[in-house]
C-alpha cells in the first residue's frame, strides 16, 4: 500500500478552503449589511428624538391646559407645606396642588414645559420651596409657576384650585402656559357653556397666551 501523501489540486482539502472562504465573504458581507442597517436605525431614530424634542419644546404636541373638565377635589384637607398630586383635567394630565406656608393654595401641571419629564416639588428649597424637574435641572416658582432656570421656555400650565366651606380643595380649571387663571375659567367655560361665561363676564375676554 502506498503511502498517502498531500491531496493534488482539486483534492478534498482545497474544497475545505474554498467553502471557508465562502463562509468568511458571506460573514464578511452580513457584517458589513448589519453596520450599514444599525448606523441607519440609530440615524433615523436621533432624527426622531431631535425632531420630537423640538415639537415639544415649540408647543406643537398637547400640552397641559388645553383640556376642559369638570371640577375635581383632590383633597379633603390640604395642611400648610402640604402637597397633592392628582390628573386634571384629563388622566394624562400630571397634576399638583401645594398649599404654601402662607395657606396660599396653588396647582400646577407637573409635567415641564421643556421635554415633558416630571416635575417635583422640594420644600426645602427657599421660602416657598420650588418646582424642579430633574431630566435637566428646570426650575420653576412655586408661588407663579414662572421659569427660574434650566432650559424650560415657558411657566408651568396652571390649574385654578379652590377650597370649600368644609376645607377641601378642589381642581376647577386649567390655565395655559404663560394665561392667567381667570382667562383659563372664562376659556374653559366659553368651550362648555357660552351661556354662562357671558353671565360670567367672559364674553369677548382674551383667552391668554
């Protein structure tokens, strides 16, 4: 018996490389696709968040204040440096009243007027204590709902809360960012019942910002 030696060309072992050198283009190719879709997907999607980030930032999406319901008590009693949180006017609608050191009662959609994250209130922050949103570092009055830093461009949407006889508090309005609150009734009550917005003195008011 002959001994047996390397394989001639076209021998088992040159067959073994070519297929290696097959598997290794179709690697190679499917590598290269895979790079091409990934860089794709990652363009399309930034191009998403910027273009999202900036309807936001415009106004262009809904925003707190711009819904109408009916009155809603949030509370049965609100204690001096107390805070509630609650949706109004709509269940997507984010939602806070605080009663101030001074009893003064205020409501405020928690939701940041710069990309929408949520927005706390911290009591240990200066005499009223103040509304701070974390994602990047916004801060509002607590008294006004006015800017005092970070990148929100506009004041916190308003809701009008009012206490009854028995001392709860109740959620009666919205106000948009930047309109005063009784702009935000007379528009709420324009939307639900003319009638009673002319007997309001709201016929012909200016609905705000």
């Amino acid at each position: 018996m002959s001994p047996v030696g390397p394989s001639g060309p076209g021998g088992p072992e040159d067959a073994h490389q070519a297929e290696q050198d097959a598997l290794r283009e179709r690697i190679s190719a499917d590598s290269l696709t895979t790079r091409r879709d990934y860089l794709r997907i990652v363009a399309t999607v930034s191009g998403g968040l910027v273009v999202g980030s900036a309807a936001v930032s415009a106004g262009a999406l809904h925003r707190h204040g711009d819904g109408i319901a009916a009155p809603l008590k949030v509370a049965d009693r609100l204690e001096r440096g107390q805070a509630v949180s609650f949706e109004y006017p709509g269940e997507d609608d984010r939602a806070m009243a605080i009663r101030l050191p001074d009893g003064t009662v205020v409501g405020y959609s928690t939701i940041c007027t710069h990309l929408a994250c949520g927005v706390l209130w911290r009591r240990d922050q200066g005499t009223d204590g103040d509304l701070y949103c974390p994602c990047h570092e916004g801060k509002f009055d607590a008294r006004t709902g006015a800017v005092t830093a970070g990148p929100p461009p506009r004041p916190l949407p308003k809701v009008v809360m009012v206490e009854d006889a028995q001392g709860a508090v109740w959620a009666i309005g919205t106000a948009r960012s930047g309109e005063d609150e009784q702009a935000g009734l007379c528009r709420g009550l324009r939307d639900r019942n003319p009638a009673l917005a002319d007997a309001a003195g709201c016929l012909g008011r200016a609905s705000g910002k």
